[in-house]
C-alpha cells in the first residue's frame, strides 16, 4: 500500500512527437506512483522529456489507438491505470478525487470528465463538455478495445463518475484538427464497413442534423460562442464525410 492509503496506480501514455505538450501532461501526473510512455518513434524531445519527469519509456511500433493504448497499460507494474493523452492535464480538483478512491474500491473503473479547449477557449457545453471519458480503471476488470480510432475502454464490473475536470489542452490549429477529424472518418468509414454495415442516402442527410441539433440546441453549445459553433459543425461534417465515404465505396465496389 502506498503511503496515503490508497492503490498504487500507474499513468499510462502513448506518444509521438509529443515534445510541445508533453511537460505539463508529465507534470499533472507526477502524483501517481509509476510513469509509463509508450512510444512509436518519436524523432523530437519526447523520450528525453520523459526520462527527465522519471517515466519509464517503452519504444514500440504503432498498432492502432486501441491496440498501443492496450499495450501501454499491460507495462504498468499496478492493476490500477490512469490513461491520459499528451495534451491532457490532470486539474487539481480531480487530482484530489482520484487520490480519494478507496484502497478496497467496490468499482471496477471511473468516469472522467473531459474539458475540452477549442479556438482558445474550454468548452463548457454540447459536445465538448461533459466529454466523460472512462480513463480510470483496474486493468483486471477493464480493457482497451481494439478500435484503430474511437477507441473506449470497456469494462465487466460497475463503473463510477469522479468530480474534477480532465483538461484537454489542444493547441492544434484549426487546419489541422479538420486534417485529423478527415484520417479519423476514413478510419471510421473502413472500420463500419469491415463489420458489415452499410451506409444509406439517410445516414447522410440526417447524421449531422441530429448531431447539430443534439449538441448545439439541447447540450447548449450555442453558449460557448464562436468556438461552440466552429465545433459542432466540424463535427457534423465530419459525420457527413464518414457516411460519404462508405457511399462511395459501395458505389464503387463489385
């Protein structure tokens, strides 16, 4: 047992060029009792910068989000793990909940609720937030799936919600977080399409317009201003461009 009384736990992170983020990432996490960072080949600071904060660095090729994340979490030495990005600080208030959770805890895995910062701002409605995210878990009970992207952990026991915010502080600009929702609705696309599924002319009409509606009129994004808006509508045409895309290949296939 640790010496406030509580389980040992592991925070877990898989990187690639990392370096820009990563500090304050390593810095919010220094309370846990083990550092582990997985990662795929950076070619800037990242492995140095987490030697420097004490993480024990495991280089390995890349597997897809839930297969590296996975394999990141099989390293730690604790059953319990905390999985957090790069670019995800732990806030002090979830800092404290998390040091709460009891040595002999009656759940197997918690919730965490995710802060998004878009355009400089944290979202704090529709879509962006709450972003609750099941980021806390005992590794004996709780795994990663293997979806290349939109992965999720997915756990056989009761699973609880903790108070305090899990920062995401992107500093990617805009062209490039619409580059990255265009690899992930490709990847989204070939993925619905192994398992079988099939997209229609509905699914692409009305995909976006329920998740405008959803997020941005009933979650209130509409009240996080422009960046709320920005948001949602990305979102949205990220969704279009998934169905689009699995129309397109049906069309095209034999």
């Amino acid at each position: 047992m640790t010496p406030d009384h509580r389980q040992p736990l592991t925070a877990v992170l898989i990187t690639l060029n990392a370096a820009d983020c990563l500090e304050g990432c390593l810095a919010s996490v220094a309370f846990c009792d083990e550092i582990i960072v997985v990662d795929s080949g950076s070619v800037d600071a990242t492995v140095a910068i987490a030697e420097r904060h004490g993480a024990r660095v495991i280089r390995s090729g890349w597997r897809g989000f839930g297969p590296q994340k996975q394999f990141a979490v099989e390293q730690a030495s604790h059953d319990w793990v905390l999985c957090i990005d790069a670019d995800e600080r732990v806030s002090e208030r979830l800092r404290e909940s998390i040091r709460a959770v009891s040595p002999e805890p009656t759940l197997v895995a918690y919730r965490l609720s995710r802060c998004n910062k878009f355009m400089g701002r944290y979202l704090k409605h529709g879509e962006g937030y709450p972003d609750w995210c099941l980021r806390l878990f005992d590794r004996r009970h709780a795994r990663w799936s293997d979806d290349p992207v939109h992965e999720k952990v997915i756990a056989n026991g009761e699973v609880g919600n903790l108070s305090g915010d899990l920062l995401h502080e992107s500093a990617e600009s805009l062209d490039a977080y619409l580059a990255k929702q265009n690899r992930y609705s490709t990847i989204a696309a070939e993925a619905a399409l192994a398992q079988g599924r099939r997209a229609t002319l509905a699914h692409l009409l009305l995909s976006p317009s329920l998740r405008f509606a959803k997020f941005y009129v009933f979650r209130l994004g509409l009240l996080d201003g422009l960046p709320g808006l920005v948001h949602i509508l990305v979102g949205c045409g990220a969704s279009f461009a998934k169905y689009a895309k699995m129309l397109a290949f049906q069309r095209n296939s034999p």
